[in-house]
C-alpha cells in the first residue's frame, strides 16, 4: 500500500519561498555591515598622532667672494736725468773706449790642437775569379788537390774506427802567394777535419792572382778525400 503525503506538511512545495526568504536575509545582512559603523577610537599606545607638516626652511644661496689674483708688485721705474748744460760749460768726464783690437805688436798665443785620427785598416777584397788566376807549381787548383791528397797521413784512430769520408776545405790564396784562413766547411771526423786542414795550411808559395796588373786576394774550396783500402 502506498504512503501519501499531507499536502499541508509536504515541504516541497514551500522550497521556492524559503529560498526567496533566504536571499533576502542574506541581501539585508550586506547591507547593514556596508552601514555600520564604529564608535569612537581609544587612543593606542602605538598612535602617533597627526603627522605634523614640517615646513622647508628656505636657506639663502650665498656666493662666495672669489679672490681676485693679486696684481704683481708694479717695477720701479728707472728715469734718467740727463742734464742740460751749456754750450759754453766743459764737462769734466771724459769717456775712455777700450781698444779691443789687438796692436801688431802684442804677442799672439797659439794652441796647436793634436787632431788623432783612428786609422782602420780595410781588409782587402777578396776575388773568386780574377784575370790572371792563381796558379800552383804550374798547375791550377787541381794540381794542388793531388798534391793534398799525397800528402795525407790517415789517422790511426779513424783507421780503427773504420771512419771515411770528403772534408770540404776552404782557403785564401794571399798577394805573396802564401795560404791564409784555411777552414772547415763541412767534415767528417775531428781526426781527419784537422789533418786535412793540417796539410793545407803547409802549403807552399803559389803563383798569386792579378786583377788588372795587380796581385790580388782569392779564394779557393777543394775537397779531401779520406777512403780505407
């Protein structure tokens, strides 16, 4: 069996004016906080009152007196008197003139000044090719190469070594004919560098070059040949 309900109790049908009575509740509780007001304020320990306006006191722009540069003490003026005599009066100073000129008599003092010149001695030119070259018992360099290469003690501790090799020699033939500044260009061996160099430097006297009539210096390279048999 179903349960009715009494329209007189059912709520349902009174929802829409409790919600129409709430809105209206809630509209008057906003406007009565928008219009309430506070009573009077109790002064607080931490109330620091009105703020006082503090008034801008105008200090006067004041220039400074600027120092003018003291005016250098004026010179003294020096004025001549110069005076006025007559044509009549004789004046008594007599300007004397020193005569800076020299008499004929006097005797004049002279200083010889020693003037020491360093004198360099310019080393003379040396030729690679000349007119007349420098010639050797006959012969040109190459008699001279075979005349090294006889005279060539190999050294016993290249010997032992089993060192061999070509010493490149350089060397300048003087005017007098005499061998001078005998260098290694490029060795092989301490031991054979210095004996070739040793029987280059005995050399005897060559026939010496000429450039235009004159016995000139030149310089010539030959090479030493250091073979084991």
């Amino acid at each position: 069996m179903e349960i009715k309900k009494n329209d007189n109790v059912n709520l349902e049908r009174r929802k829409g004016i409790f919600l129409q009575l709430g809105l209206v509740i809630a509209l008057a509780i906003c406007l009565i906080a928008f219009e309430w007001t506070t009573g009077t304020r109790e002064n607080s320990l931490f109330d620091t009152g009105a703020e006082e306006v503090i008034e801008e006191e105008m200090i006067p722009i004041t220039e400074m007196d600027e120092q003018q540069p003291e005016a250098p003490p004026e010179v003294p003026k020096v004025t001549e008197i110069f005076e006025i005599v007559e044509d009549n009066v004789a004046i008594d100073h007599e300007v004397l003139f020193e005569d800076d000129e020299a008499d004929f008599d006097d005797e004049i003092q002279m200083y010889n000044f020693e003037v020491t010149e360093e004198q360099e001695e310019e080393e003379e030119e040396i030729f690679v090719v000349v007119e007349d070259m420098p010639t050797f018992r006959g012969g040109d360099v190459n008699k001279f190469r075979e005349w090294v290469q006889q005279r060539i003690k190999y050294p016993q501790i290249a010997a032992e070594n089993g060192i061999q090799g070509k010493v490149f020699i350089m060397f300048v033939v003087e005017p007098d004919g005499s061998v001078s500044n005998v260098t290694v260009l490029r060795g092989v061996d301490p031991a054979l560098d210095n004996e070739a160099k040793r029987v280059v430097e005995s050399s005897p006297k060559w026939s010496p070059g000429k450039q235009r009539g004159a016995p000139v210096r030149v310089r010539f390279s030959i090479t030493v040949n250091f073979q084991l048999q």
